[in-house]
C-alpha cells in the first residue's frame, strides 16, 4: 500500500509512504509553486505533481484540509494565542492549490481523503502533544528520528516532513468523499488496492 501526503501550499510538501517498510524508504519532497498569481502558480503545480503522482501511482492521497480562514502563526505561540490573519489572496490560492490537487487525483483515478491538522498532528504525534518549538520543527525531528531523508532546505525539509505527518495519519482522515469511501474503506480494512 503506498499512501500519498500533500501538504498544500506556496510549498507544498508531498510524501510517499508505505506503512509496511521501514520509514527509512519513504520519499518525500517539496514542491514550490512558482508563477505571477493564482493562475499561473496553480498551473505550474499541476506541471510538478501530476508526474509525481502518475509515476508513482498511490492507493490513496491524503490532503491537508485548507482552513477556511487561514491563520499565520509565524508571530506568535503555537497555542493560539497572537494569531495574525494571512490576506484573502493567499487564502484563495491555497484553496485553488487544493483543488488543483484534487483535479489531478479524480483525472489518475486515485482516491482521496482529507484531514484537518488538528487531526493529524493528534494522530502522528499523540493526543495532546505540544511541540517545543513549532509544529514545523516538531515534524523534521519526528522524520529524523524515522531515518526519512528530507529535502536540503529547511522550508522545504519543513513542508515534505509535514506531508509524512498527514500520510501518517490516513487513517483519521475527516473528509471522504463519497465516490472514494469504498476504497478508503478497503485500504483501511486491508481489502488490498484502493479503486477510485
């Protein structure tokens, strides 16, 4: 079985793990979405993952849900506390980036799931973990300490080992569509390949 994780953004982190091997043989990488605008950002992710993902051919894809107001917490605690809002154009490029995601997964037929970060971050780290720095930070540690090889840059290290986080944590996914609940449920029930 070989689970993808998408981490959505400017940089989007995007894993692939597969739970029966070792964590040491899951890839992951980082995807900058580069471009004037929305538009052309959203076409030149499509151009970087559809290969990726037609390549690789995963059972199931697993896509961090974009939250409806989006929150910067660059400049304050993880807690909530000193949040700052992100303008709406960004906003509405990361909701554009997700769509774009989920075109490109219904047109290879590959299911999927979504998760809130809560969530997954509850699900890899354990119910009430608090990182000590940032969550950012919290998930490079957690690769390293799994022996997964991450990108040379630290955005793009942070970004593809969120994406192991969020392929981690599939199992918990809060949003299945209905076309992709049969085969998120024979994955989860070990029935073997996933069908979209």
């Amino acid at each position: 079985m070989l689970i993808t994780g998408l981490d959505i953004a400017s940089t989007s982190g995007v894993s692939f793990v597969e739970p029966s091997r070792p964590s040491s043989t899951w890839h992951c990488l980082a995807i900058e979405a580069e471009g004037d605008g929305a538009w052309a950002k959203i076409d030149d992710f499509d151009c970087a993952l559809r290969p990726l993902l037609a390549d690789r051919r995963p059972d199931l894809a697993v896509i961090e849900r974009p939250l409806g107001v989006v929150v910067d917490y660059g400049g304050g605690d993880q807690s909530g506390g000193d949040r700052r809002m992100i303008n709406a154009t960004t906003t509405i490029t990361l909701a554009a980036l997700a769509g774009a995601a989920i075109g490109i997964l219904n047109s290879l037929s590959i299911p999927w799931v979504m998760i809130a970060d809560k969530t997954w971050r509850s699900a890899y780290y354990g119910k009430g973990y608090k990182p000590a720095v940032n969550w950012k930070v919290s998930a490079v540690d957690a690769a390293e300490r799994q022996g997964i090889v991450l990108p040379p840059s630290k955005k793009a290290a942070h970004d593809a080992a969120e994406a192991v986080g969020i392929a981690v944590a599939w199992r918990s996914a809060n949003f299945i569509p209905v076309r992709h609940q049969k085969a998120f449920m024979d994955l989860r029930l070990g029935n073997g390949r996933a069908v979209a």
